[in-house]
C-alpha cells in the first residue's frame, strides 16, 4: 500500500481526488494521511461531500476496501480490486449530498477509470466498446472548481484534440450553484472507452510545443455571460472595450449569454484560441482513429473565469457634476478588467500553450498515455522547446527529433522527488508528484515541461 501525506504540495481535494483515480485505473492500494490538510479555515480539512461521492462510486465500481470514506474525515485507505475492464453496466448515475458539490470535480475524479472501462462490446459494435451514460447531480457553476463551461469550451476540447481515443459527448440539463439559493444542478456524459489494448496515445505529439513562437497568437476570444439580464448589456459593452484594447484585431465571439437567475450570481468566461492548427494524425491508420475521433484540427486553448455577486451594499455615489473627480467603475467595468487582464496574463506573460489551469488537469493523462507530451503554461524558447523533445542514445548522441522514444538526456532532467517539482502551478507540481507516487514508470523531464507516459492499456477482464 502507497502512503500519500495530504499535506503535500497543494494539499487539497486534487491530490486525492488524482490519487483515487489513478489507484482506480492502475489498482493499487493507497493510504492518504492529513487528507486537505493545508486547507484551514472556513473551508476546512478532511474530506467534503464531492470527494465522498466520487470515492464512493470508484469503489463500487473496483470492488474496493475502504475506510475513512465521510465526510471530515482524515485519513483515507482505498484498495481496489477489480479491473475498469470488469466494469459491466453503461449506465451510472451520482448524486452529491450537497447541491454545492461540484459535479466537475467529481467527473474528474471518475473519469480516468471510465476511459479504461471498455470491456463491454456488443455484437454489432466489433471491438468497438459500448459508451459510458454518466449523470451527475451537484453544482455546476461552483467557487473553488472548474465550471461546466471550462470543462466543455477549454478542458474536454484540449483532450479530445490531443489525444487519440478521448471523445465524451456532454449535455447541461441544468444549473447547479453555489451562490444564491442552491439546487442540484444535473449535467450529462456520454464517455466512449478506449478498446481493451489500446493505450491513450498523443494525436500529433510534435505540434505540442513546436508550433508557436515565442509569444502566441489568439484569433479569437470566446465570451460567456452567465448574469442577471440588466447586466447583460453593460458587461458585454465592458468586455468588447478591454479586449480590443489587450488583443488588438481579434474576432471576438460571444459563446453564450444567459440569465443567471439571481444578483448573487455572476459568472464571465473568456477563452483565447488560437488559429487552426493541421493535424498529421500519427495514428491515422489506426481504426479507432476513425472510430472514435476524427479530428484533424486543434487549437491552443487559455481560460479565464470570474464567480462573483453584485455587491450588499449600496455602490459609492457618483460624484456632481464639474467636482473634476471620475466616475468610479461600474460592477461590470470592475468584473471585465479583472478577467481580461488576467486572459491577457495567461496569454502574453506567461506565454505558454496551455493556460495554468488547464496544465495541471492534463498531468494525469499525459502520464497515462503512451508516448512524449509536453503542455508548458510558461513561455520557453523555441530551441528549448527543440531540446525538449530531442532524443538522445545512451552515449549521448543525437539521433533526431524522434516523438516515439523517450528523451534520455544529459541533464538532471529525470524527476524524482519527495515532493511537488517543476515549472508551472502548485497544483501543476503537486500533480506531477502524486504521478510519480503512483505510476513507477512516468518520467518527467526538462522542469517538468515533458513527460514520457508509461502507457496503461486494459487487455482484459479479469
């Protein structure tokens, strides 16, 4: 049994809700001690209602021991038994006790396992396996979690653009929040499992951190507004001035914009995209490329929220007219400058092809696939980014730019550590460690910026 200290690094519900998936897939027995226990205060320690809820269906479906599995509790052991291969029905449905709980934490945390679950087949599918129906009851649009927006414009196009085999069709039945008066929220997934055999492999490896120069280039900016609907005009007037001022000749787009039902809800989303980018599918030949995704294109992709609510008290009179003093920004002019800095941040400061974000939720699937990936959210120079992906022979001797071996370089680039490591955020690195803990075959190289998988494929049942 593998001990994790949930202290470490973040020391939040990512480190256990990345630990449970990743023993669920690999089924191996971990042991988490002071589980959230750098979260004091109001939010508090232990284990809260969306991470008993995904833990309780992962041991359902694997079959698995656990104790400590309540809420505020500290300590948790979880072995699992049974394979996702074994995994028989396509039809699940999870319920959060609390309508707060965000249903996107909880599908991160069973989604990995369900990837792998493609044990089922129907006489009529071949070695197609049958698609996963997956329901979540619990908040949608939550404080402290990625919303059902991030997951479906930035989080599942990355991956089902990146990686050969992912492709879950989603649906929004309705809204979950956690401000304003709560309700439980329902959200629909269909996930379509990779066939027993078949590992998570890399669409086009090489374009992950060789295409872009050092500054990266957005076409478009996708708006959201979720809002009270006397917001929505004065938000979307806020919204086209500072990103034309930021991003200079970009299309801007907006995506959606929704009565949120309450003052006490406001949310905006923008995501920059980059121009398209051609895919040379190295996978192309194989028939679960066309199965499962045929995508040939993609697009660098930088998220930015806000979740807020119109202030209790009333706002600062305006001052009279020929006083010389301006205007105070309105709650719309407040919440736009917020998020379009930040955009701009992510974007042209940091300079990477993910946003921070994005970075550490694609940790568990690089280091499940087969192959090189590399997803840096800081700017690196393009021959950094060459002397990333070079590989090398044992001497040390450069055989070419080789996507399909792993880099065996010179430098003290191979990770392995007591604790979180590399560039990126503390999520970012805490990520990277629980993959370490858990999969003795990943290998981090160059501060973390790539990753040789350690390619986990179910090839059966039993």
């Amino acid at each position: 049994m593998i001990e994790l200290d949930g202290r470490t690094g973040e020391g939040g519900g990512q480190l256990v809700r990345m630990a449970c998936a990743l023993a669920a897939v690999v089924g191996q027995p971990i042991r988490i001690t002071n589980v959230r226990g750098n979260r004091g205060g109001a939010r508090g320690g232990g284990l809260k209602a969306q991470h008993v809820s995904a833990i309780e269906w992962l041991a359902k479906a694997t079959d698995a021991s656990v104790t400590g599995l309540n809420i505020g509790s500290h300590t948790l052991e979880f072995e699992p038994r049974n394979k996702a291969s074994a995994l028989q029905s396509r039809s699940f449905k999870i319920t959060a006790e609390s309508p707060a709980s965000s249903t996107m934490l909880i599908f991160q945390a069973v989604f990995p396992f369900l990837l792998f679950a493609g044990g089922e087949t129907s006489s009529s599918s071949g070695d197609t396996p049958l698609p996963i129906n997956l329901e979540i009851l619990g908040g949608t649009n939550v404080s402290f979690s990625l919303s059902y927006e991030y997951l479906d414009q930035v989080l599942l196009p990355a991956l089902e653009e990146n990686f050969v085999g992912i492709r879950v069709d989603r649906e929004l039945k309705s809204r979950g929040w956690s401000l304003g008066k709560s309700h439980h929220g329902h959200v629909i997934l269909k996930i379509h499992p990779l066939p027993l055999g078949q590992p998570l492999r890399l669409r086009d490896p090489q374009l992950l951190s060789l295409n872009n120069a050092s500054t990266p280039v957005v076409e478009t900016v996708d708006i959201t507004i979720l809002a009270p609907t006397t917001m929505h005009a004065s938000l979307s007037d806020a919204l086209t001035k500072d990103l034309d001022e930021l991003f200079p000749n970009i299309a801007i787009n907006f995506k959606l914009i929704e009565e949120s039902g309450s003052e006490a809800r406001i949310y905006v989303l923008l995501v920059a995209l980059s121009p398209l980018i051609q895919i040379q599918d190295q996978n192309k030949d194989n028939q679960e490329s066309s199965s499962q995704n045929s995508a040939q294109t993609r697009r660098h992709r930088w998220g930015r929220d806000i979740l807020t609510s119109t202030p209790k008290k009333p706002p600062p009179k305006k001052p009279k007219k020929g006083s010389g003093a301006a205007a105070p920004p309105s709650l719309s002019e407040k919440i736009s400058s917020q998020v379009c800095k930040d955009l701009y941040e992510e974007v042209h400061t940091t300079g990477g092809v993910v946003d921070e974000h994005l970075q550490d939720q694609l940790v568990i699937f690089q280091a499940l696939a087969e192959g090189v990936s590399s997803f840096p959210s800081i700017s690196t120079s393009l021959e950094q980014r060459m002397e990333d992906l070079t590989v090398e022979d044992n001497n040390g001797k450069e055989k070419g730019k080789r996507m399909d071996q792993p880099p065996q370089l010179h430098k003290d680039n191979k990770k392995k550590t007591q604790g979180p490591f590399g560039e990126g955020s503390l999520h970012t690195t805490t990520a990277r460690w629980v993959t370490n803990e858990l999969l003795p075959g990943v290998t981090w190289y160059n501060d973390g910026r790539v990753c040789q998988g350690v390619g986990i494929r179910m090839e059966n049942k039993e």
